[in-house]
C-alpha cells in the first residue's frame, strides 16, 4: 500500500471551539476512506484544511510526501487534490457539457470567454468525461433541468478536469434520494478502481458507508476515536458511544 496523504496531529481552534484536535490517519492510493462523526464533530474542518481553504493551526497534512499546510488552494488543486462540494452549484443556465468546457478552460489557464463555449474548445475531452460519469446523452441540457442526481455526477466530470489522484467529497451525497446515492457512489468506487483514484468522504448513511467505503475513520468532538473496517466500526464501543449520544444507536443508523 502507497500511502497518498498523511494527516498527523492536526489541530484547529475557533475561538474556545476545537474542532480538530490532534488528527492523524493515513489514506492509501486507490482507498474510498469514510470520514464518519456526529454533526460539529470536525469533518467539514478537516476537509478545509487539506483543500486549503483553512489554516492549520498545528499538525502536518502531506499529500506525496509534500507539506499542505500553508499553500493556496489553488496550489493544493494543481498538486492533484481534487474536490465536490456539498452543495452542487454549476452554473445553471449552461449545459453539462459548457460546465465542463468551462473548468477545461480553467485547467488550461485560457481566458474565460463565453463566446467561446459556443466553439470547440476542449470539447472530445469534455464529451469524454461525460461518458465517464453516464451522462453523454445529456451533454446539451441545460444544468437547471437536470436532475439532482445528474448534477452531482456532473459535479463529479468538472472534478475530474484535472486528473485529481484524492478527491475529497463533503457529504456527496445529502439530499439525494436512496437510489440515487447508490448511483453516484458506484460510480466513484468505478472510477477509484479505473483511475486508482482515492477518495476521502463524509457520508450520514450508514447503508452507503457499508456499501462503498473500504475503510472508515471516526470523529467526535474533534478527536479521532476510532479507524478501521466498517464491520470494526459498527461493533466499537467507542463508536457505539458517540451516536448514543446523538440519540441513536449505531446499529439504527445502520438499519
Ligand atoms: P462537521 O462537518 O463534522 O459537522 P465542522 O467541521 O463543520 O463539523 O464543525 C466543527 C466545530 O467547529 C463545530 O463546533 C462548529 O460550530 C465549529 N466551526 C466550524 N467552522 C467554524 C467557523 N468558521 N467559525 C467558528 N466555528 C466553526
Ligand atoms: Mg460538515
């Protein structure tokens, strides 16, 4: 196993707020790791800050050997660390394949420039992401009548512009009915296996965590309590303890 990106003791205050406090865990190349904890337990943190989006305050995040701490998440993107976000927002009144045209012209620096969506540029490649996520046949809709879940996996094509080898994905899935988030993380474990991609993601549902995830990392309060298999995980006192005091049992989250 190559290990792709090593956290270690990785903090992160806001004001009195841990919200990490001494991470560390390993994510191998061509691993789907789960980033699982109840709400405020510091995912979305830990995501920021190995995109850049957020400072450490301690800690070291290396990504193939190299240091993230401190660079620009522009930088962090070109090093090949990819993400989706929560909430998908491409560019409505454009059609899938313009929105991938577009991050096309981003990778490559060209000036952004409407009239040229109307040309050819990148547009083989774009077609060809598009296939690679199933969504060749609608390549000429516009992105405010697709559905919700073609959205996402749109999200997922404009991702993949720039040959990410991680890409982390905060909650892919929320909001997405069941068959739907079946559908998307298929594809993700697909393209994991065709790209030796590996991918770092927080999920709810404990059906897809079971389903897709090879391995899983638990938070609580900023800490990490726990890593392993999800079999491990769903027998783990600790785990069992920390959705207990979310009200629910593990096993429930799971059924
Ligand atoms: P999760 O994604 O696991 O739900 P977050 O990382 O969003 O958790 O939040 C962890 C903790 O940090 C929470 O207590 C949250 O209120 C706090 N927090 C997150 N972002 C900020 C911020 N920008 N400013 C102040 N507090 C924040
Ligand atoms: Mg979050």
């Amino acid at each position: 196993m190559v290990t792709l990106l090593s956290v270690r003791n990785v903090g992160k205050s806001f004001g009195g707020v841990r919200a990490n406090d001494s991470v560390s865990f390993d994510l191998a190349e061509g691993e789907l790791l789960a980033l699982i904890g109840p709400n405020g337990a510091g995912k979305s943190t830990l995501f920021n800050m190995i995109n850049g989006q957020l400072c450490a305050d301690a800690g070291s995040i290396l990504f193939q050997g190299k240091e993230l701490i401190g660079l620009k998440p522009r930088e962090i993107w070109a090093l090949g660390v990819g993400r989706t976000f929560q909430v998908a927002h491409p560019f409505n009144s454009m059609t899938a394949i313009q929105n991938v045209q577009v991050a096309l012209m981003s990778r490559d620096r060209t000036i952004f420039n409407f009239w040229r969506l109307g040309t050819h540029y990148g547009r083989e490649e774009a077609m060809e992401l598009l296939r690679q996520v199933s969504l060749e046949d609608q390549w000429d809709k516009p992105c405010s009548t697709m559905a919700y879940g073609d959205v996402k996996r749109l999200e997922l094509a404009v991702a993949l512009v720039h040959k990410p080898r991680l890409l982390l994905m905060d909650e892919p899935t929320a909001g997405m009915a069941p068959h739907e988030r079946n559908e998307l993380m298929a594809l993700t474990k697909q393209l994991v296996v065709e790209k030796k991609l590996a991918v770092l993601f927080t999920e709810h549902s404990m059906d897809v965590i079971f389903a897709y995830s090879d391995r899983v990392v638990v938070l609580a309060r900023g800490r990490l309590i726990a890593e392993g298999t999800p079999t491990q995980m769903r027998v783990d006192p600790k785990v069992q303890e920390v959705y207990l005091g979310a009200g629910n049992t593990f096993a429930e989250h799971v059924g």
